[in-house]
C-alpha cells in the first residue's frame, strides 16, 4: 500500500461506515487502505474469504481473475456464488462472485480481469499494489513474483494454495518498514523479505528441525504436477504411486545427496 494521503480523501461516510476498525488500526492505515488496489488470479474457497474481508474493510478496489466456468463443485467451496442456475450458468468465477461482492461494499470498486495470470505482464502490474495468486502452478508463481520485484511499486506478492484440509502462503512484501514498540523511544526497523524462488531454493537439510512437514509435501506435489503437466490440484488417487516415487528421489536429492557428496 502507498504512504498517507490527504484526511480529507476519508469522506464523512467512509468515518461513519469504517469507525468500529479505525478505532482499531488508526485513520492513516484506514486512508492507505482505501488507496490499495488488489488483483485476485484464482477465485476459490481461500481466496474469497480474502476478498469479503477487505472488502468490507475498504480497501480502494478488487480485481479477480479467473475464467473458469462455475460448475456444481464449486458451489461447495464458494459461497459467494448462488446456488441458482440460471445466475451462475455459463459464467466465469470471476463474474459471478464479482456481482456478489459489490452487495457487500458499494463504496468499494469490485471488477473483472479476463485473461491468464501466467500471461500477465509488468506494466499490466504496475495497475496494482498487492497481487494475490492461488491455484497457479509453480512457474506462473515464480513469473509473477519476479515481475513484482522488477516494478519500481515494489508490488506486494501473496501466493495461497491449498490441498485437501491442508494449504500454505507465501508473502514477499519486499521491504516492509514498522515501528516496535519499546519501553524507551519507538524504533523504526525495516525487514527484508525473500523472493518465492529463493525461498523454495533452500536445500531442505538446511531448513530449521522443526520445519512442518506440510512444507515437503507441498513441494512433492508442485514437482509433479509441473512434471506431468497438471494444472493445480488436478492430482487424483491414482497418482499416489508416482507422488511417492517422486517424494522418495526428492528427499534422496535435498538432503542425502548433500551430506555425502
């Protein structure tokens, strides 16, 4: 999100809707909030639980990606999309939940972006100020992150996926600036955050003990879907036998392979 804007952008009926959270978080974090603007690429049961919440937070606009047709699975997960066929038909995830998410915050602007995350470019970026990506294979992930870094908005970058009951997410904010709380004077800090490639680059002996083990498994299952040419979470049971090959080579390469060579 950008620095602080005039108070005056905070309009009598934005105080009045938005008091009960300024009370919490401050007017100039209400005021940053209202200026960020935030793509969504993957419209799925995590992410819209993202979206209603800033939405009715007030966040300055909402662009969702995704041009999958609404089928019957989705009205499990999603409950932005209405159980009527005759709404949802046809019509992209996008489009739908788009529709649902206006009734929630008329003041904030909710749109659709039509195309291919994996085709999204820099200065197509550059429109945003948080991307958020779910449900994209690991190249896309990496493509999109590293066109955050190269824009001079130093664009914030969310990646969320899930499997099954479990789900994981990464955060490159880049460089993030705050103040802690002391007993003294408050002290400005910046942290520094890793890009998703060096993150997953890490040999997995060099990671802490207690590392979950939900890590290694995700990482399993990225490889193969990128070594089968899956999309995201299209891996049935009938590819256990091959996801465990894989996790066996996997583990013989990241850790073994390292300590004996």
């Amino acid at each position: 999100m950008g620095g602080g804007v005039p108070e005056e952008l905070l309009t009598a009926q934005e105080t009045a809707l938005y008091d009960r959270q300024i009370r919490v978080w401050g007017v100039d974090a209400q005021k940053r909030l209202s200026k960020a603007h935030v793509l969504v690429c993957g419209v799925n049961g995590a992410t819209i639980e993202l979206c209603k919440n800033i939405v009715l937070a007030g966040v300055g606009s909402l662009s969702l990606m995704d041009d999958h047709v609404v089928t019957e699975d989705d009205l499990n997960a999603n409950f932005l999309i209405p159980p009527d066929e005759s709404i949802y038909s046809s019509r992209s995830r996008a489009e739908v939940c788009c529709e649902s998410l206006k009734d929630f915050n008329p003041m904030v602007r909710v749109s659709v972006e039509k195309g291919d995350p994996s085709l999204i470019d820099g200065e197509f970026l550059d429109k945003f100020d948080i991307i958020v990506l779910s449900r994209t294979s690991m190249k896309t992930k990496l493509f999109v992150n590293d066109n955050c870094r190269k824009s001079s908005k130093h664009i914030a970058f969310y990646a969320i996926e899930c499997k099954g009951s479990c789900g994981e997410i990464f955060v490159d904010l880049q460089k993030h600036s705050y103040v802690q709380k002391n007993a003294g004077e408050p002290e400005p800090k910046e942290l520094s955050y890793h890009s998703l490639q060096e993150a997953i680059s890490v040999p997995w002996k060099n990671l802490p003990r207690k590392t979950a083990k939900l890590y290694f498994a995700m990482r399993v299952l990225e490889n193969y879907e990128s070594s089968q040419g899956h999309g995201a979470c299209e891996i049935s049971l009938s590819d256990l036998p091959a996801v465990l090959a894989l996790r066996k080579n996997m583990c013989y390469e990241m850790v073994y392979k390292f300590l004996y060579s």
